[in-house]
C-alpha cells in the first residue's frame, strides 16, 4: 500500500511538472509575440533611408525653437530627406550651416520623407510645416509623383484612389504614380494652407536625371525622363500662377558642365556635392529677403 501511494505521489509531481513548464513556455511565447510589433516600427537609425522623417527632426523640442530665427521649413521628398547621406551632407543641414554667418539662431528644419508624393505631403502639412511655426518654406516634389507606373490589372490605387485624366488612348500613354492634374490640383491645395498660415514659400522643381534602367517595370528610360520635364514645367507654372519664387533645378543641373558629378549611381538623387549646389541656390534666394 505504502509503495502505491508513493508511486502515486511521483506520477503526481511528474504531472504537475509538465503543465508548470507548459505554462511557462505559454507565458514566454506571449511576451515573444507583444515585443514583435514593436520591433517592426523601430527604424533602423543605422541607414540613412529609414522611412519617415529624420530622427534629427523627431528629436527637436518645440521649445527650443522659440527664439531661432529665420525658421525655415524643407519640405519634401528623398532630396529633402538626403537619400543615402548623413544628415549633415543633406541639404537642409548645408543649408543651415551657410545662413549662420548671416542668422546666428537660424534653424532649418528637415521635413522630407522619402517616396512622397503631393498626395503624401498634403496629408503632413499641418503636422510637418506648420506646427513648427516658420517663417518660411522650401517645397520639393515630383520626383515620385511623375515615376511611371506599372499598371496590372490588379491595380486600383492610382493617384491614391484618385482616378487619372488623360486624353487619347490610355494603353498607348504612360502613367505616372499622380497624373498631371491631380498633381497640379493637390500642389495648389498644399500651397493654399500654407499661404492661410501666412508663411512665405519658394518652389523647387524636379532636378535634373540622367539615367534609368531601361526594362525596370517596363518603363522606357527616354519617356520617364521626358515626364519629369513636364513635371518640373509643372512646378514652375504653378509658382508663376501663385506669384511664389521658383528654383528651376533642372535648368541649374542641366545647365552644368559636370552634371553627373552632382547625382548618386542611380542617377536620379543628388550625392554631397548636389546637395551642396541645392544648399548654395536656396541659400542665394533667401539672402535676397533680408529678414529682420
């Protein structure tokens, strides 16, 4: 009897083991699994492409801007961002650096997002613009804008669900990421809530590329190139329609002997020395506005 009970008393502690380490590894497979979605926002700080905006931009404190003074705004896309530089080589940073020997408290703000469109942008004006109070912004977008699109027949997202206008036969023209008038329509708006704010804008266009992969999702290197010269008249039309500044990069980019020696090896984002010519440009503008 007595070696039943004890035979009995270890098949209960063996019983009780198990469900204890079940238990346990229950409890560790749960936590696993809330930690996950954490990680997937973390950025990787470590790349200078993480989505979103610049961690330099995420850190600033409101407060301290008080007393700086010009406030600019750079507001755009991978350009503004600095697509694949430091911080301090992108140009809003140079920008910075140069407007010192004239503003000891200027503060020039980053608030480019790489892969942005004016569909994007109007969507952050608010947050992203005017809630840093400035006196001024730089505006720069096109480049994903007028990006030709693949079209499959499993797309219904062009234009951010917004519904194209062309003239002619569709299947015979290209089709940007945003069409030209609905590019126009949503650059006008952003422009119009900037303008309420009372905050003086200049208008960059689309610099200058050289080279595309022929063949990448059955794009032709020669027609997208011929598409952000539209883009960039665009950007220029509408500067002139709304009496703001405008900086024809293209024209500046183009214009230059050296070009290719101002773009990264895809040919399409400016590298240091490119985004040194956009510092020097802009910082030539706003020297001529004398701000007291």
């Amino acid at each position: 009897m007595g070696k039943n009970k004890q035979k009995i008393t270890l098949i209960f502690i063996f019983i009780t083991f198990i469900i204890i380490t079940a238990a346990v590894g229950c409890f560790n497979s749960l936590s696993t699994q809330k930690e996950l979605p954490q990680e997937e926002e973390t950025q990787n700080l470590d790349s200078n492409n993480y989505h979103g905006l610049r961690i330099e931009t995420k850190d600033l404190n409101l407060e301290e801007l008080a007393d700086s003074y010009p406030r600019i705004v750079c507001f755009g896309d991978s350009v503004t961002f600095g697509w694949n530089v430091d911080y301090k080589n992108s140009y809003p940073s140079l920008l910075e650096e140069l407007l010192e020997e004239d503003y000891a408290k200027v503060k020039v703000i980053n608030s480019g997002i790489g892969g942005n469109t004016v569909l994007d942008a109007y969507d952050r004006v608010e947050n992203d613009i005017i809630g840093y109070n400035p006196h001024l912004v730089v505006i720069n977008f096109g480049l994903n804008d007028g990006r030709i699109k693949e079209i499959t027949g499993d797309d219904e997202n062009i234009n951010g669900g917004e519904e194209p206008v062309y003239d002619g036969d569709k299947e015979d023209l290209p089709v940007p990421n945003v069409d030209p008038e609905t590019f126009n329509r949503y650059y006008n708006l952003i422009i119009d809530k900037i303008k309420s704010a009372d905050i003086k804008i200049i208008l960059m266009g689309l610099n200058y590329i050289f080279i595309l992969s022929s063949g990448e999702n059955n794009i032709d290197a020669e027609e997208q190139i011929e598409i952000y010269k539209n883009y960039n008249d665009e950007v220029r039309k509408i500067a002139v329609n709304s009496h703001i500044d405008f900086i024809d990069l293209w024209d500046i980019f183009e214009s230059n002997d050296k070009t290719n020696d101002y773009l990264q090896g895809d040919g399409i984002h400016p590298n240091e020395e490119g985004f040194k010519l956009i510092a020097n440009i802009i910082y030539e503008v706003i020297r001529s506005y004398n701000f007291q």
